[in-house]
C-alpha cells in the first residue's frame, strides 16, 4: 500500500496524458482493485507511441498488485 504522497504521484504519472482522468483514477483507486485494472488497462491502450507506456505501466505496478 502506498502513502498519499506516493498515491498522488503515480496518478499523476498515469493520468498526465489525458486532460480529467485523474479524478477518474481517484475514484476507481477507492472503489476497488479490479476496477483499477480496468482503468489502467484503458489508460494503456489510449497511449499515442510508445514512449510513455512503461511509465503508465510502473504506475499500475504500484498501485495493483499482481494476481497470485
């Protein structure tokens, strides 16, 4: 679990590239882990190029963790 500080800066890191979802990610980071998965999958997909994929990538790392 990571510590609001944390939180808010792998928000940051996931939402930056679309302008309103990272209240969307707020929302969904309080309502549960699946739908968190579901959000970061979205966000992924909306990526234009390559380059800040790993970035989205090590947000959802962090804020979901892998199923057992």
């Amino acid at each position: 679990m990571l510590d609001r500080y944390h939180q808010a800066r792998y928000v940051t890191q996931a939402t930056g590239h679309i302008e309103g979802s990272a209240a969307i990610m707020w929302k969904y980071i309080h309502s549960g882990e699946k739908k968190l998965r579901q959000v970061f999958a979205v966000l992924i997909t909306a990526i234009e190029g390559e380059a800040k994929k790993p970035s989205v990538g090590e947000a959802r790392n962090h804020h979901v963790q892998k199923p057992a």
